[in-house]
C-alpha cells in the first residue's frame, strides 16, 4: 500500500513568486492534513480537511496561503505571493479516523526555500 | 494552553546502551494521546509509539517504551540497546480528543537529535 506522498521534495524559488505543493494522501483516508516546520522551531499544525472540506484552518498563517482538496482526495497547498518567511518544511499527514487515539501517517515533506 | 515541551535540542548515546529523551505536555483535557515520531534524515516522519492517556500500562513497542506519568505530565521515550540507525531527530506530540468539539490536530514539541556514537 502507498504511503503518503509528496511533491516535490524540494522548492526553491523567489521572493514574490507562487508555489504549489501537493499531498496525495493514502487511499480511503477521509482526513488530511497539513503541517510546518520552520528551522529550529516545532511543527505547527496549519490545517485539516475532513474528505472536501476544511475542518480546521486555524493554523494558517495568512491569505496568502491556499489549501484545497478537490474531490476529497489529494489536495494542493499554495503559496502566493512567498514571503521569506515561509521557507520551512511542509509536511501532510493524513489519517482514517479522527480520535485522540488515532495514528497519523507523514509524508517526507516538501523542503521550500524562500530566496 | 496545549503545549509539548521538549528540553533536550541534542543527545549522544553510545550504541547499545539505553537513552531517555524528555517530553512534558500541558493540557487540560482529560482524554488525549500522546504520540512519538522519528525523523531520519531522509525526512519522512515516522510513526514509533502511541500511548492513551487513560492506558495505565506503559505502552512498548519492540525497544521503544513510553515511560508515561500522568501526574507530572510526562511521556519520556525509553529506546533501549540503541543502535546506529537510531540516529534521527525525535518530536513528541499530542492530540487532544474530540470530545467537546476540540480539534485533533497533534501539536508538537520542537524535537531532540539523537545521536548514536558507535
């Protein structure tokens, strides 16, 4: 079975400019996730769908990001225009239920350098 | 507040000894998880060890137990007969329950680098 994937591994563009990462989650799991590490800080929860919909985007940091899930399966993160501050690593996680008690399965991450 | 604290930023251990690394939480809910993942440093998370914060046994997991004291918010990783492969970045973290509506997002603490010395 297909873990969680994601594309790219690695951006680098520049200040101004947009980018579009994507998460294709594991089959049949209904909740996705997307979370950030900037260097040498934790990893911050910014969002989760729950199959199409948002459940939560209170981590978001700003307008200038934008997450989608069409159609309930993979979903898109995109930044623009990217600010410096944005580089870190963008992790999605997606997981079948939603308890307290319920694993979630990581992808790599998508490393985004912001120059 | 929910919040992971995670004290150590790094730690050395020596293959096949044992290593501790700290994690203290703070929450106010009575029911929540709290979980343990790996970092190598190829970048994938991965999943280690769960444990409930109604379980009143330590959860294990092959040479990964959870030393979880409730009382002092404490869910310490034990990894025993470290091994080089167990080199990584570790990030404690904690969902809280859906009960009451509460989002179940898991907050992190900010991690500890192992590293195993042979």
């Amino acid at each position: 079975e297909a873990g969680v994937t994601q594309f790219p591994s690695h951006s680098v563009i520049e200040k101004g400019q947009t980018v579009t990462l994507r998460c294709d989650p594991i089959s049949g799991h209904d909740n996705l996730y997307w979370y950030r590490r900037v260097m040498g800080k934790e990893i911050k929860f910014l969002l989760h769908f729950v199959k199409e919909s948002k459940q939560d985007e209170s981590g978001m940091p700003n307008n200038r990001f934008l997450a989608e899930r069409t159609g309930g399966t993979y979903s898109t993160l995109k930044v623009q225009p990217a600010e410096l501050e944005d580089s870190g690593v963008y992790f999605c996680a997606s997981s079948q239920g939603a308890g307290a008690n319920t694993e979630a399965f990581f992808g790599q991450g998508t490393r985004l350098t912001v120059v | 507040a929910q919040k992971i604290t995670q004290t150590q930023p790094g730690m050395f251990v020596q293959e096949k000894e044992a290593v501790t690394l700290d994690c203290t939480y703070d929450t106010s809910d009575q029911s929540y998880g709290l979980f343990w993942y790996k970092q190598p440093s190829s970048g994938e998370m991965i999943f280690l060890i769960y444990q409930g914060s109604y379980d009143e046994q330590n959860a294990t997991e092959g040479r990964y137990s959870l030393n979880f004291q409730k009382a002092r918010k404490s869910a310490n990783l034990v990894i025993s007969a470290s091994q080089l492969g167990d080199s990584a970045m570790y990030f404690c973290a904690m969902r809280p329950s859906l009960w009451g509506g509460a989002t179940n997002k898991l907050i992190f603490g900010t991690g500890t680098l192992l590293a195993v010395q042979p």
